[in-house]
C-alpha cells in the first residue's frame, strides 16, 4: 500500500482528490488541512508522494516544498503541486524548489491518476 | 440545478457548505477593511484574505463546472491580486464593487442551493470589476531585499505576494528581523502559535519557512522574517524565550525617508517598475491620480483614542461637580452674589459637558444591524449543516450601541441563536407533529430603552422544560431540593457554572461553554441577561446592555466604614430597615417586600470585611436585580448619587467576584463599583 500526503486547506478539495486516488487501487491517503499539519505528519508516515497546495494560511507551499528538499529524509519523495490557476512566478518557483508536476485546478482525475502511476506505479 | 437530484449530492453539498464558509469569510474581511476608512493603512493581511477566499472559490467552483462562479471568483481574484500586490490602490469606490461581488456571489451560490434561476446583473459586477482593475495603476515599489542579509532560501521560498510585502515593509521604513526558534516536532504548532500571535501584534509576519534541525527527527525549526515599527529593546523580551533568537537585518530605525531607507531604495530592483526614488521624496510610493484628495470623507481612529477621549470627559464632569459643590459652599458662607455668577457659570458648563459627552458617545456608536448580518450568515450555515428550517426575522438593525460593547457581546449573542438552533427549534418532522409551521422562527431584535439598548433573540421552538432543568440541577448538586422553587427560578439556574442539560455535546452549541459563560461576558460590560420559555411554545433570552460604558451614574453607599458605588440603572428602590422584622429562612435573612420575600445580602460579609456590625444595625437596604432575581444589599449610609468613569481593575482582581471596577470620587479617593449581576448570580446560589 503506497502512502499518499495531500496538504490541501479546502476540505471539499481534499475530499475530491481523496475519490481520485481512491478511486485506484494500492494507495492509501494523509489528510493535512494546513502546512503544520503536513510538517506534524511527515515524520510520523513514511510517506511516498507528496500532493500540496500553493495558498494555504499557515506556511505555504513554496515553504513546505523548500522545508521536504532540504531534509534528507524526505528528499527524495516525488512531490506534485496542484493549485488554482495563480501567479506564474508562484508555479515557477515551486517548479525550481524540487516540485516534480504542477497540476492546476480543476484537474482532471484521470491525469492525476496517471501522474501517480508515472512516479510511484 | 436542484442539489438533491444531483448524482453527486453530497460532493455539491460539501461545496455549498465550504463556499458559503468562505463567503462569510470574505464578507467578514470586507467589512473590517470598510472600517478602517483610511485606507493607505489597511491591513494587507485582510485584503489577502479575501484574495485567498476567491482564489478558493475559483478552485472549487472551477471543479464542479459552476461557470458562473468561477467566472465572478477569478475576475475578483485578478482584482484583489492587483490590490494585494499593490498594483492598484484601495478606494471607497473599488471597496464597493467588493461588497457587491461577495454579494453577487451569494446569490449565485444560494440559486445553486434553491435550484431558482441565475440572478440577474452578473454581467454589470463583472464589468465594474474589470473597470476597477485598469481604472488606477500604482507603481511598483522598486526597493531590493537582497542586500538585507536574508538567505536565498528564504528569498527563494516568499510567494509573490510575501515578496511583495517584504518589499512594502522595506519601503515603509519598517524594520525588519529574522526569528529563529527550535520546537520539539510533536507540539511545535502550539509554542510557534503563541510566538507568531505576539509578532502579528507588534507588526507583520511575512514568511515562516520550516527548516530540518540537523536533519533531527525529533525537532523542527523556523524563520520567521517580521516587518514592524519597534524598536529592538522593545523585543527583547523574546530573547528569554528558550529556542528562539532574533537577528536585526541591517537597519533599525524605522522612518521613512530616512537615509538608510533611501540607500535600500536606490539600488538595483529585481523585477518591480523602476522608478528613481528622489532624494526628499518620501520612499512610500503614491498612487497615480490626478487629484491628491481623498474621496473618503471618513477616517480611521483607534477606539482608544475615544477611550481616552471619553475618560477625559468624564474627568472634567468630575471636575465640573467639584466646582458646583464650592459655589454651594460659597452661597453658605455668605457670599452669596458671587456664588450665584458661579453657580450660573457651572449650569452653562454642564450643559455644554453634557453635549461634549453625547458627541463623544455617538462617534462610538454603530448599527447593530452589523452584528445581526453576521450573525444571519451563521444561522444559514448551520440550518444546512442540521437539516432545519428557520426564518431569521430581524428588527431595529439601526439601533445604535457602543462598538466595543457590540464587538464583545458577538460571541455571546451567538452562543445563544446557536442554543436555539440546536435545542430549540425543532426539526421539521417533529414540528408537523406538534402542528406547528415546518419553517422555524427565530426573531432578533433590538431597541432602545432609556440608557440600555435591549436585544432578544425568540425563538418558537420547543422551548425550556423547567422540570427537566430542575431535576438536573438537583443531580448536579447545584441546588438542595426541587421543591418551592418556581418555574422562574428554575429557568435562572441554566446561568450557574457547570449547568448544561445537553445529553451529549452537540456539535453547535455544545464544547463545554455554558450559559454561565455567555452571562460572564455579558455581565462583564455591565449588562443582564435574563431568560422566559413556555414548554412548547418557544422561548425568549433578553440582554439588556448599557448605551456606553465609559459613563455611569452610581449610588454611593457605606458599609463597614468603606465606600461602594452601585451603578443607578441596577438599583429598583432603597429601603430604610428601621422597624422592619428580619426574618431567616434556610440560614438566609430575608424582608417581607409588599407580596414577596426579599433575601438580604451584608456587603462586609460578602467581601469579608472586618469589623462587622450586627445587620441589624444597618439601617438602609439597596434592592438590585431584575424582577424575581432581586436582593437587598444591606449598607449602612446612603451617600447619594455621583456620575463615575469606570474603570476596569486590571487582571490582577479578575478573579475576584463582585466587582465590576474602579473609579474616581473627584476628591482624589477612590472607589470600587460593584458587579450587581455578579452578586445577585452569588447570592442566588446561596453562597454569600
């Protein structure tokens, strides 16, 4: 069973995401509503992929995908983004922190789906 | 589209519930930005937060295929993003196509939810949005945080907008400081909590980038990267803090315009419009217009000022009545021509005093028609979430009440609507049942009443089972016996601490807050709450609140040689005790009150004063509290009445019950006011 982190703030978002993967089988989803929440879960879950979110209240996702990069533990996790359509410099920061894909909302299932597939199989 | 013919129903349910979540959000910050009128200082982080709920609700809207509230979220979020970035400046008239485009985005939510058509108008917000995008453009603000010390890392993790507030800072002349703290993983977000609530309180966090420790399991790190105006000594304090240091980067002194901020404005600029910053020109950037004035005709002040403001009223009425008492004087020594000029010129002086003190109330004043609004959102958002049906009806939303008096009462004020919701109305199956209307009513008012503003919240749901309620508080210990204790009475108990007839902790207005706490908060600005419910017909919460706090008139008394003011509005009537037979029931002094019993409460035994005479050497009784909830506090003298301004007694005598706060005679003595609910609640509970 693969572990899947999702850090997402808007829980109708992370409920969509969650069907996604379900929707497949041998992965298994971590909800994080918040960046601390990420941060609190990492250690605890040998997590395999890591989906977050760009805007979020607390830390963003440029600082958790920085914060994953930098730690040995977990730098080499595969770590999607997936956001709204927003500032291209944002996408493009994510991209040259360490972020592997950069999937924008609405995403569709099945591209989501295939992109797991690609890096984790 | 109906919701419940949806394949996806719950999905789309989730959505409503979460959009409606962020439009309560977003008109919330519309709101307080509306507030601080003057608005080149308003907070970034409000007008980021209504970015964020629009950038959400593209996201989400973007999902479910809403095309219409996507379209609206992402034109309004291009909008805020400008106004975030600081592209286009924040007027009175771009502040209304907000409320009209959080407004216009309701109604397209709320005909999802009703399956109705789509509201008209969509079009005209779309294009007053837009025109307010390319209406005014600001520069950018062309300083460079590269030469500040801070790390690539950090520079490299700042979203756009966090870059762009650094930048903003550094031109405003802020000072700025990385924090580096160290918590142990497993409760890092409660100590960091803490730290970062003091540092948006002194100024502005920009960033907090997580760090590995060493790449320690068991520990997390973070940078935090502040802007604000004080000074280092004034941080110092958190140098004590175990794990955390502070570094100032580059410069301290926080002036605009100063050299060191002109030295950071003149260098290179990585991406922002170039503009040469001139050698006086302030380093804040101005908008482009062709008119330097205002539109607004308002302005923001910090309701301290006003606190201030009213204080010094309130002195000077003090003072006014040491000058009435010296012309009294004067007239009784003989002088009798000149004490009658003084006298004149004090009665003028009143009344002027007393015109200044209404002006300086009435700039405090609000609509409560601001709190209701809010207060409509959360009774919407929970009837979907339970499945109820209620009608909101309001009325005398334009009463005016004290801002501070309205913003403290908000929490309560919704404890209770909540506790209707959740125990009150019932659900709609039932109410067919009882033969009421399906749709429950619950009805908030507000009205003035002399120097109180009253406000209700009814509601026609099942009502309070006083049995029920008494049996409860027997269970609880909270009183000996149900017997001769009337339905009224019974009602009152819901007050004491530790009261809560839920059977199980309701999701809406359970989590352990009581009644007790709603008429803590609420006795905390002077005011009452009292309760009336007719089993099955619906219960009514009346709060009864002070115009304005600053200003009371008291009743002085004496007990056991010490002074206490009363305020005026809590006292019924004074009554000598001369002649009168005492009589004790279950270990309680009570009077016969023409057809009631009245229990008499000694002030030197409630505060355990010293040399305590024998009641009945106290000749005078104070009869407080509202109807059947009354006493009679027995004093010994009766010193007259006296406007006081009340001030609070800090945190040191929080705990103590009793008193409301402090004040000052005018003679240079001062004195404590009493917190008649307080003691009413104690002496009800039979502890005094």
């Amino acid at each position: 069973m693969k572990k899947i982190l999702i850090t997402e703030d808007s829980p109708t978002m992370r409920s969509l995401l969650v069907a996604a993967i379900e929707a497949m089988d041998g992965y298994r989803v971590i909800e994080a509503s918040s960046g601390f929440d990420a941060l609190r879960l990492l250690p605890r879950e040998r997590v395999d992929l890591i989906i977050t979110d760009i805007n979020m209240p607390d830390i963003n996702g440029l600082e958790l995908i920085s914060y994953v990069r930098d730690n040995p533990n977990y730098r080499s996790i595969p770590l999607f983004i997936i956001s709204t359509e927003g500032s291209d410099r944002d996408r493009e920061r994510g991209l040259s922190l360490g972020a592997d894909e950069y999937l924008v909302k609405p995403f569709q299932p099945e591209q989501l789906q295939r992109l797991i597939r690609d890096y984790i199989g | 589209m109906m919701v419940t013919d949806d394949p996806k129903g719950k999905a789309v349910r989730d959505f409503l519930a979460e959009s409606e979540e962020i439009l309560d959000q977003m008109s919330r910050d519309i709101l307080s930005l509306g507030d601080s009128a003057d608005r080149d200082e308003f907070d970034p982080e409000t007008v980021n937060s209504i970015f964020r709920s629009a950038h959400s609700l593209k996201g989400l809207a973007g999902m479910f295929g809403f095309v219409e509230i996507a379209e609206l979220s992402h034109t309004l979020e291009s909008l805020l993003d400008r106004l975030r970035l600081g592209k286009v400046p924040l007027e009175s008239a771009t502040l209304g196509v907000l409320s009209e485009a959080a407004e216009m985005l309701g109604l397209l939510i709320r005909s999802l939810e009703s399956g109705g058509g789509a509201p008209s108008g969509l079009a005209g917000v779309l294009d007053r949005i837009t025109a307010c995008i390319s209406s005014a453009r600001r520069e950018a603000v062309a300083v460079s945080p590269e030469d500040l010390g801070i790390t690539d890392k950090i520079l490299h993790s700042l979203t756009e907008y966090e870059d762009h507030r650094l930048r903003e800072n550094i031109a405003r002349g802020k000072s700025l400081y990385l924090f580096h703290a160290v918590y142990p993983l497993d409760t890092f977000d409660r100590e960091l909590g803490g730290l970062l609530d003091f540092l948006k309180e002194i100024g502005e966090v920009i960033s907090t980038l997580p760090s590995a420790e060493g790449g320690m399991e068991s520990s997390i790190g973070f940078d935090i990267l502040v802007g604000t105006g004080r000074g280092r000594d004034e941080l110092d304090c958190l140098q004590g803090l175990e794990g955390v240091t502070v570094t100032a980067l580059e410069r301290s002194v926080p002036a605009s315009g100063s050299p060191e901020v002109r030295a950071v404005t003149e260098s290179a600029v990585q991406h922002a419009v170039e503009r040469p910053a001139e050698a006086d020109a302030p380093a804040v950037e101005r908008p482009v217009s062709s008119s330097a004035r205002s539109l607004s005709r308002t302005m923001r002040v910090d309701i301290t000022k006003l606190d201030e403001l009213m204080n010094i009223v309130g002195e000077l009425i003090l003072s006014h009545g040491t000058v009435a008492a010296i012309s009294t004087r004067m007239r009784a020594q003989g002088f009798s021509g000149l004490a009658m000029e003084l006298a004149k010129a004090s009665k003028g002086m009143e009344r002027k005093l007393a015109e200044l003190q209404q002006r300086v109330m009435e700039v405090r004043m609000i609509p409560v028609g601001q709190l209701f609004e809010r207060m409509s959102r959360i009774v919407r958002k929970i009837c979907r979430e339970q499945g109820k049906k209620i009608e909101l009806r309001m009325s005398g939303a334009d009463t005016e009440l004290d801002k501070m008096i309205m913003e403290d009462i908000a929490d309560p004020l919704m404890h209770i609507i909540r506790n209707s919701i959740d125990h009150g109305i019932e659900p709609p199956d039932e109410r067919a049942e009882r033969g009421k209307q399906e749709q429950g009513t619950i009805r908030l008012s507000a009205f003035q009443k002399g120097n109180h503003v009253v406000i209700e919240v009814e509601d026609d749901g099942r009502g309070i089972d006083h049995e029920r309620i008494l049996a409860k508080a027997v269970e609880l210990g909270l009183v000996d016996t149900a017997e001769g204790i009337t339905p009224k009475e019974a009602l009152s108990l819901i007050f004491l601490p530790g009261f809560s007839t839920a059977d199980q902790v309701s999701d809406v207005s359970g989590r352990g807050v009581g009644m007790d706490v709603v008429r803590n908060n609420i006795s905390a600005v002077s005011g009452t709450v009292d309760i009336e419910s007719v089993s099955g017909e619906g219960s009514r919460v009346i709060i009864t609140l002070p115009i304005t706090l600053a200003i009371i008139k008291a009743l002085v008394v004496k007990s056991s040689n010490r002074c206490f003011a009363i305020p005026v509005t809590s006292v019924r009537e004074t009554l000598s005790l001369e002649g009168v037979e005492i009589r004790t029931v279950e270990r309680k002094r009570v009077i016969q009150l023409r057809e009631s019993t009245l229990p008499l409460l000694a002030l030197e035994r409630f505060f355990a004063l010293e040399s305590s005479p024998e009641m009945s050497e106290s000749p005078f009784a104070v009869v407080v509290g509202e109807s059947d909830r009354r006493i009679g506090i027995v004093v010994d003298d009766l010193l007259g009445q006296q406007d006081l301004v009340i001030k609070s007694l800090g945190s040191i005598f929080k705990g103590v019950g009793g008193i409301a706060g402090a004040a000052d005679l005018g003679d240079q003595s001062t004195i404590l006011v009493l917190d008649v609910s307080g003691i009413v609640a104690e002496a009800m509970r039979g502890t005094a």
